[in-house]
C-alpha cells in the first residue's frame, strides 16, 4: 500500500525545518530515516497532513568528540554509527546495540535520533542511551534544551520532544575504562527485541566498582535496573555474586504480555539476560 | 507534485512525482524498471532492495522525493552493460533460485555485503541477507552462491571458495535417494 497524502517540506537547516513545522499546523510529521514512520503511513497507521524531512538539513549527521563526552548528530544512520570510531572507543555499546537493528538495509536508512524519538519499547537504542546517562538536545523556536536520559522516554512511544520541537543530537559521555555488553533476545532475524540488555561495569582489583544496567522491553518505556545496579556496587567480580544480582532485574518492571511472550516470560529473560549482559562486561 | 531529478542505472531523469510516491512505485512505474519487485507491505522481505548512493535499501520504504539528487542502482543495472555481474552469474550456477521473486533483492544485498565483507563465512552471508526473505529455497544455495561469488570477485582458484562444491553434489550426499542424472 502506499501513503494517503501529504504536503512535503524539505528544509535544509534546523531553522527552516522548525518554522516549516511551525507553519504546518498540528497534524505535521517529521521524516528522518523513515524506517519507522514510512512502514506506519503504508500500513495507513498514520496519516499526517504534512511531512517535514530532514533528509537535506546540514550539520545533524556525524559524531563528533567534544571533552569529556561524544556527540551524535541526530540524522546520523545506524551504519554511520556502526562503523564511527570515536563510538568504537567511548561507547561500544551503542554500536553493539545498533548492529542488532533490523537489517543492512534499513540500518543503510534508519538513524540514530530517529529510533531514541520513535521511542518503541521494543527498540533497542532506548535502553542503550538510558544505561549510559546519555542527555538529549532539543531544539525549538524559543531556543535549545538538554533533558537528560532519565526525564526524556515519558512514556509508550512518548518522548519529551514536545510538539513544534526537533531533537538535534545526543551527548554520551565517554566510558573510559568500562566494558560493554548488549544481550538481545530474539527469535528470528531482522526481529525485534522480546526482551534486552544492555550492561555497562567498570572494574576494580577483582571487584565490580559500578554497574549500569538498562532493560529493553520491559515496559512502556526503556528502565534502569537499579537494584542490580545497587546489589553490583562494590560486589566481587565472580559469577555467584552476578547471578545474585541478576535475580533483581525483573523488581518493578510492567511488561507487556502479547504475541511474542507473556509478561512473566519477560521478567523471567530479564534475569537471565542482565546475568549474562553483566558476566560477560565483567570479563567472567 | 515536487520535482526530483535523479540518476539510475547510469541515465538522468527529471521528473515530477507525487511526494507519496514510494520510491520502488516510481521505478516500476514512472522508469518501467520492473526488475525490481514489490514483495511485502511491511518492510520485511527485502524483494524491493536498490542501491541508493551506492547503499542498499528497501526501495518499499524510501520515498521518490528522498532519493532526489541520489544514484540510484537496480538489479537492471548492476551489470553495468552487456552480460552479468558475478554475483548475478554465481546465482545462475550455484541455483541459488527456484522462483525467482526475492533473487533481484537477494542480488543487491549481496553485492552490498560483499562490498563491506570480500570473504564472508556462510554465517556472515546470513546475518548480512537477513533483511531478505525467500519461500523457495531454504536459503542453502543463495548462501553458496554468495560465496562462490565472493571468491571470482577476489579471483580465487578458479573462482571456487575452499569447500565449494556443486549443488548437485551436495543436495546428492544429503538425499543419497536421489539418482544423479548425468
Ligand atoms: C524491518 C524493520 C526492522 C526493524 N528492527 C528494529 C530492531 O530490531 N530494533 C530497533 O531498535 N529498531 C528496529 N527498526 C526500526 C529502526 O531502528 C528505525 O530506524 C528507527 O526506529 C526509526 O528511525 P528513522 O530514522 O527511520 O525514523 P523515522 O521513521 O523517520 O521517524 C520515526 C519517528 O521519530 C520522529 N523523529 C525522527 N527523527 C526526529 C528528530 N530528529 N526530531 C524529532 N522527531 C523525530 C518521526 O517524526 C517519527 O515519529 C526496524 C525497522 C524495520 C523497517
Ligand atoms: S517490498 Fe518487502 S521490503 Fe520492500
Ligand atoms: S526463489 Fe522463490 S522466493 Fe526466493
């Protein structure tokens, strides 16, 4: 099927782009890598009276090192992150996490910001961002603003992006000295995650000195699991005390249950996947 | 109506397209390029993938106004002229079709992964086709053929990956019922 139609906007600076959105009333889509919103409008999911692309706005696409963190553009596609050596170095969860979207083809398309702002709970790059205290700048006609990970997935496919608001880049701060695991449950290939973890531990003579766990799919929006972060702090690096911990991914967790699994079916992975996440980040 | 112009298959075109458009519709219908297929309404299948600026993508999930001032390759121009390319050729030889339908798709993808990855293990020419799906063949031979490809485009020993040996042979050893006709 194709799109019912719209009007098409092509800005080619954040400016533009966010007067074009201001001008276009309230039923305005923005179009980024279109992986999402393209399969929606097909499907007649979604039908907006104006679409807003962002495909020829300068200065959104790249990563760049800036300190004490990374900045990715937020029209930089899955296959820009994957092969950019500056995530390679701070933050090889991200292109963990990113090699597990979808396909070649539509990581060739989809871009990072795109899949933080769909927000699907399903997707993998939330949890990421989430676990790594990333901060979100958001661009509006009334100037800039950074929400950090932890106020910015509201809720089911809800971000702080606010309406007549673009998200511009992300700022991650850079990991020196941790290591990195993402563990994704799924049953077939090009599928999305059923459950999903994604672990960050830095180490210390034989002990884990901090853990960051984030779970995907098990709510509406992505979570930390903070009590396996909690039971992790300052814990022995060996496999008991991982696998203890690990017991508490699941404690206040809402997931769905639907075709792929039921609720407790996820909260039972959650476990299972944060003990492997963890070991295999702690090197064990 | 936006004006977009373009190049695909090595030929510019300026056209006027509705911005609902899907990309594959108007290469099919606006170019008549109906090599490439429609095979899914759900971005899944893969049947519809092109090169765009020398990247594959699924052409079902790209708009015509996206790929405006974009190179755009189809499985009509991946020879570049007259005859195949090795990976359409590898696919010929190895049968790595039965119908037919996902082959120009699987083509594109593999010519894409190849790109990235010369010498693919069977398992890396799974994981990089995983975006296309076909009914018929159970993947074995699409699989060979990617890797056989693989090997005359490096110019390995008579262009046969170490291993490599006919279907015949190999669908032959696995269902030993099966007579060889010679
Ligand atoms: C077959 C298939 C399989 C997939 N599998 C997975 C998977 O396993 N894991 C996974 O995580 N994802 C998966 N995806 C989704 C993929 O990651 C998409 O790339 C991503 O969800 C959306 O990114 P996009 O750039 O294509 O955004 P679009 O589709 O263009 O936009 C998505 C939404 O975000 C909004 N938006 C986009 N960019 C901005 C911005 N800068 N500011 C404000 N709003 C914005 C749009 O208005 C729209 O509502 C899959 C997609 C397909 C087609
Ligand atoms: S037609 Fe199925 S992915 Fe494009
Ligand atoms: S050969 Fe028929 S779908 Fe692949």
């Amino acid at each position: 099927m194709i799109p019912a139609p719209f009007a098409y906007a092509r800005p080619t600076t954040v400016e533009e782009a966010l007067q074009a959105i201001a001008d276009c009333g309230e039923d305005v889509k923005v179009l980024a890598g279109g992986q999402s919103l393209i399969p929606v409008m097909r499907l007649r999911l979604a039908a907006p009276e104006t679409v807003v692309d962002l495909g020829k706005v300068a200065g959104l696409r790249g990563v760049r090192d800036d300190g004490d963190a990374i900045v990715i553009g937020a029209m930089t596609t899955h296959s820009d992150v994957l092969a950019d050596p500056l995530v390679a170095e701070h933050a090889p969860l991200i292109a963990e996490a990113t090699g597990t979207v979808a396909d070649r083809q539509v990581r060739h398309r989809g871009t990072f910001g795109g899949a933080l702002v769909h927000a699907d709970p399903a997707g993998d790059l939330p949890a990421v961002a989430l676990a790594l205290d990333a901060e979100f700048v958001v661009a509006g006609q009334s100037g800039r603003r950074t929400v950090p990970a932890g106020e910015f997935f509201v809720d089911y496919l809800t971000t702080a992006v606010g309406e007549g608001e673009l998200l511009v880049e992300v700022r991650v701060p850079k990991y020196t000295g941790w290591s990195m695991r993402y563990e994704k449950f799924n049953r077939v290939a090009q599928a999305w995650s059923i459950v999903a973890v994604a672990a960050a531990v830095r180490r210390e003579d034989g002990r884990i000195a901090e853990a960051r766990v984030g779970l995907t799919n098990m709510g509406p929006t992505p979570l930390r699991a903070r009590q396996v972060e909690e039971a992790l702090a300052g814990a022995e690096a060996t496999a008991e005390a991982v696998a203890a911990a690990a017991e508490r991914a699941a404690e206040g967790t809402d997931p769905t249950s639907d075709l792929n699994a039921q609720a407790d079916y996820r909260q039972h992975l959650a476990k299972v996947l944060t003990r492997r996440a963890v070991s295999t980040a702690a090197g064990l | 109506m936006t004006p977009i112009t373009v190049r695909v298959d090595g030929a510019s075109y300026t056209d006027d397209v509705e911005p609902r458009t899907l990309l594959v519709h108007y290469l099919r219908e606006q170019l008549g390029k109906v090599g490439t297929v429609v095979g899914c309404d759900t971005s899944n299948c893969g049947a519809c993938t092109v090169h765009l600026d020398g990247e594959a993508v699924k052409s079902c999930t790209v708009l015509a106004v996206q790929a405006d001032g974009s190179e755009v390759t189809t499985i009509e121009g991946v020879a570049g002229g007259a005859g195949l390319h090795p990976v359409q050729k590898a696919f010929h030889e190895m049968h790595g079709l039965q119908c037919g339908y996902c082959t120009p798709g699987m083509i594109m993808a593999s010519i894409d992964l190849l790109k990235d990855n010369p010498d693919p293990s069977d398992d890396e020419v799974r994981e990089g086709i995983e975006g296309n799906l076909c009914r018929c063949t159970g993947y074995q031979n699409i699989v060979r053929a990617v890797r056989h490809a693989a090997a005359e485009m490096r110019g390995g020993a008579n262009g046969v990956p170490s291993g490599s040996v006919s279907p015949a042979v190999v669908d032959t050893a696995a269902a030993p019922h099966v007579a060889v006709q010679s």
